[in-house]
C-alpha cells in the first residue's frame, strides 16, 4: 500500500502542474468533454444491451417485422456509437498533445535553467539519458496516463451501470447443501466479482516482474541509441585511431543488454498472455455455462440469455480491468519512475546549485575580476586548489598555467558559475559584456549563418560583418557559404571551429574574455595571428587564458602559475617582456 501511495503521488506530481498552469482552461474542457463523451458511449453500449435482448427475442419468435425494426434500431445506435467514438479519439489526441507540450517546456525549463543540464552531468551516474526522458518519456506518460485514467473510468461506469441490470437478470440460483437450501440472489454478480478477482490476483502474481524488466528496457535502449549517436559525432577520431572492432563490440554488448532483457520480457509476457488469453476465452463461454440452469428451466427466453451474457461480460470486464490492463500499467510504471528519478536529478542539481554554501559568482561593485581566498573541490569533497587571489582590471591580460589536471579549466568553470564546490570569493566585473571559449567550441544545429552568430539569434548580426570576421580569422572559404546547413562539427576540422570561435568573439566584441586552452587545435603561427587579432580588434578587453604553450607569455602581461599536487596553489607574477 505504502508503494502505491507513493505511485499516485509521482504521477500527481508530475502531472499537477499542467492542470493548474495557464493553459489549464483549455486542458480541463478538453477533459470534460472527452469524459462526457466515454460515458455516452458507456449509455450506448446499456442500450446495445438491451438491444440484445429485443433482437434474440424476435429471432426466438420468428417475428419478421421485429426483426426489421431492431435492424434499424442497431443502425442508429452503431452510428451514434462511431461517431462518438471518432471525435473522442480526435479531441484525446489533441489534448495529448497539449499537455506533452506544456510538459516538454516545462522539463525543458528547469534542465536548462541555471545551467541545471550541466550540475545533471557533474553527478554523473545520478540519471541517464535525459534526452530520452524529455522526448520519449514524456510523449508515453501522456499518452498512458490518459487511456489509462479514462480506461478506469469507464470501467467503473460501465461496472455501476450494468451491475443493476445483471443483478435483475440473474435472479435467484437456488442450492441445497448438506440438506439445506439457500438462494443466492443475483448470483451471477457473485459469479463475475469472484472470476475478477481471481484473475487479478493471478495477473499481478505472473506480471509483477514485467515493471522493473520495462524500466530497464527502456534504459538500455537508450543506451544503446546514445552510443550510436556518439559514433556519429566522432566518426574522424574513430576512423584515425581504427576503433571500428572497439566500437562494435560496445555496440553489440549494448544491443546484447537490449536483446537479454527483451528475451526476459518476451517470456514473462508469454506467461502472462497465456494467463490473459484464457481468461478471455473462459470468459466468453462463462456467462452462457452459469446462465445455461435458468434458460433451460424456461425462466427466461434466448433474448434474456444473450442479455444476460452481455451484461456478465461487461460487469467482467470492468471488474477485470486491472487484467486487462496490466502490460500498460507496469510500462506506465517504469515512464513515471524514470520521470521522477529525473525530476529528482534536476532538483538535486538545482540544490547543489542554490545551497548556500555553494560557490557562485557574485557582481562585484568595481569593475574588475577579483578571487579572493578562492578554495576549488572536487565534487566529492577532496581539495583541488587552495587560497588563489587574483585582481583583473579592464584592459589587462593574465595567463593561467599548471600542469595537466591541476585545475586550470575548474578555475574557469568557476568563474563561469558551473563549479558550486568550494568556497571564497568570486565576484565579476560589475559592467562590460563577458565571453568564454571552451576548449571545444560548441557549433549549435543550423546554417553556418546562425552558428557564427550564436548565441545572437541568427539575423541579428550582418552578412557583411559575419564574411569579414570569417576572412579575419583565416575562414575566408566559408565565407559563401553562410546559408549552407550541415553538421558541423563534422564538416570543420578542430583549428576551424576554433577560429569559428574567435570570429564570434570579434562580432560580439566582449569587454571580459576568458579562453580555455581556445587555441589549443592550431599551431602556433595560427595561434599568434588570432591572439594579434584580438588584441588590435578589442584592445580594451581583459583576457584570461589558459594554456600550455609559452608562446602564449607575449600576449599576456602576467601569469597565475598552478603548482603540481592536490591541493594546488598559485602564484600570480608578472611576464618578463
């Protein structure tokens, strides 16, 4: 009971919000609507019901006209029923597709806000693949959550609406044990609820297991995609280092958790089908078997039998839709655990983010960059750097150097407000625009127009300024071709994108620039022409760099130098000219 409380209340959480959002209007008559519509064709299929009933009848009593008019009456009823049913699809579909909007934006919002994304992935193993979860986990939790709820729901209409008509049809089944006699009024009730509920309990016993093998299906699948994808994005280092057997055998060790997991729910799903599929088959024929005294006793007609099995069938049905409905209960299951396990990520993320303990960037009230008594952690609490102290004015260049792993770039993310480990003092300049360069550029989806512009949006800078920063840093052949689309990480070597980077830096003109090792795919003829650049397009700006190569020293007027070891210290000191 505990865990299905706990259930109800991670669907409740995560569909709430829509429901009570600015588009909740909307979403709640779409609701009523669909519902009004299930209960009218719960009242059609009460008078298809009865229907039976007339319809056998006139077969009984060879009554040609009757037979004509229940023909017409069935007519009218069947088109009542198609149409409502149509348009309860079409008005469903639309609603699902508001509320996967609404709920894709919403989960879209908090992963990218604050730069939760990036805290999600510096957990690590804390949630997998949220792309997945954001396009495919939300589309199902919509998708089952409606039929589910409206599922159950004209189930327990249908169980009220027709629980009365059996319980008049079924009469009095009378029963003589040791010598006594009882009778059971409206024992076919009784019939149907114990039938239920032992195929319920047989259900949940043999599909128990399919909820977990769901949950992990759908992450190995995940997987698996994700791998392929990272292929695709690395195809040149993969060929250059002839990884093709490495990748392959990921590949088909991921592939191979796909299949193994599959085959377990293969199997459980025969099981599961064998139990389902008979109780359906019994089912048809039950009805007729506990009916069969009373219609040979002449207590009721052909008609009142065929109304009757109609009427156990449904009442059956309703009682048995936890059976019926199992496979897409433990599949719904495993999309709101994974839902919730990433909405737990994000909020976790948002924590580490938002303690007050965390490190964060304040602005300063001059304008300059100063850290002060500025400790770095790792995310695990171990030491990384102790005590830096550095002061950044307007104009003023300073190169960070260390050996390889010694925090360099941590100092930089620090800066940048993506590090919350440690603790001192971090405050920005209070004016002026500020840029970082990672490492490896990231190059958005688009023409090469919107990829040099970004993160303006594509149009806001010129085409005439967009070729002459190309041609300045040394890009002059794609200078034509501002309206191609393709990817381009794959279609740039590392020196270009690096060089796409700077282009950008000189169309945004940034007051505070901040390079991580930005220059470190080009040799050193092309590194000097870009720093020259630089430092006659945006002579007023601060650089911050970091790099390994001395040829870096002549553009950069002091060094905060990073010592070896864990936990490292700095020592700032000016470049000898």
């Amino acid at each position: 009971m505990k865990d299905r409380l706990a259930f109800i209340k991670d669907i409740w959480r995560i569909a709430r919000p829509y429901w009570f959002s600015e588009d909740r209007w909307a979403g709640r008559g779409l609701l009523a609507v669909i519902v009004s519509m299930s209960l009218t064709l719960v009242y059609i299929t009460v008078l298809l019901n009865k229907w039976n009933n007339d319809f056998y009848d006139t077969l009984q009593n060879h009554d040609l006209d009757g037979f004509y008019q229940q023909l017409l009456k069935f007519t009218v009823l069947a088109a009542a029923y198609i149409v409502v049913a149509v348009y309860q699809l079409y008005l469903n579909q639309m609603l699902q597709i508001r509320w996967r909007r609404w709920l894709t934006d919403s989960f879209l919002d908090r992963w990218l806000d604050d730069k939760v994304y990036y805290a999600v992935q510096m957990r690590g193993a804390a949630t997998d693949n949220p792309d997945q979860r954001i396009a495919d986990d939300i589309h199902s939790f919509v998708t089952q959550t409606l039929a589910l709820t409206l599922g159950l729901l004209e189930s327990v209409v249908t169980l009220v609406s027709f629980i009365g008509i059996l319980w008049g049809l079924s009469g009095s089944l009378a029963l003589t044990v040791s010598g006594r006699a009882f009778d059971i009024p409206g024992y076919m009730v009784w019939v149907a609820l114990v039938y239920a509920v032992a195929g319920t309990w047989l259900t949940k016993l043999v599909g128990r297991p399919l909820i977990r093998l769901n949950f992990d299906q759908q992450r190995y699948e995940a997987d698996f995609r994700f791998s392929l994808v990272r292929l695709r994005e690395n195809v040149e280092g993969v060929a250059l280092y002839r990884g093709e057997k490495d990748e392959s055998a990921i590949f088909r060790e991921r592939f191979g958790h796909v299949v193994r997991n599959w085959w377990s729910i293969m199997k459980r799903r025969k099981m599961l089908s064998w139990l389902t599929n008979g109780y359906g088959q019994v089912a048809v024929i039950f009805p007729f078997m506990a009916a069969a005294p009373r219609y040979f006793s002449g207590a009721i007609q052909l008609g009142g039998l065929m109304q009757t099995a109609s009427a156990f069938n449904r009442v059956q049905g309703a009682l048995s839709w936890f059976v019926d409905a199992y496979t897409e209960l433990a599949s719904w299951k495993a999309t709101v655990d994974r839902l919730t396990s990433f909405g737990q990520a994000m909020d976790q993320a948002r924590a580490d983010r938002t303690n007050p303990t965390a490190l964060r960037p304040a602005t300063g009230t001059a304008g300059e960059l100063r850290l002060a008594s500025l400790d770095l952690d790792l995310p695990g609490g171990e030491p990384l750097l102790r005590a830096i102290d550095l002061t950044v004015k307007p104009g003023q260049s300073v190169l960070v150097s260390g050996p390889s792993g010694s925090g360099k770039s941590t100092l930089m993310r620090a800066m940048a407000g993506l590090w919350p480990f440690g603790r001192g003092v971090i405050e920005m300049p209070a004016t002026g625009a500020v840029a970082f360069l990672p490492q490896k550029p990231y190059l958005p989806i688009g023409s090469l127009r919107a990829v040099a512009s970004y993160p303006t949006a594509s149009g806001g800078i010129s085409d005439a300024a967009i070729t002459e920063a190309l041609t300045a840093c040394g890009l002059a052949h794609l200078a034509s071709r501002l309206d191609d689309e393709t990817y381009w990480p794959q279609e740039l070597s590392p020196g270009e994108q690096q060089r796409l980077a700077f282009a950008r830096l000189l169309l945004q003109a940034p007051d505070w620039i901040f390079l991580d090792e930005a220059t470190s795919a080009m040799d050193e003829a092309g590194e000097r022409a870009l720093y020259s650049l630089l430092r006659e397009r945006l002579p007023r700006a601060a650089v911050v760099s970091v790099g390994h190569r001395r040829t870096l020293e002549s553009f950069h007027a002091s060094r905060l130098a990073i010592g070896a070891g864990r936990p490292g210290t700095a020592v700032l000191a000016p470049i000898a000219a």
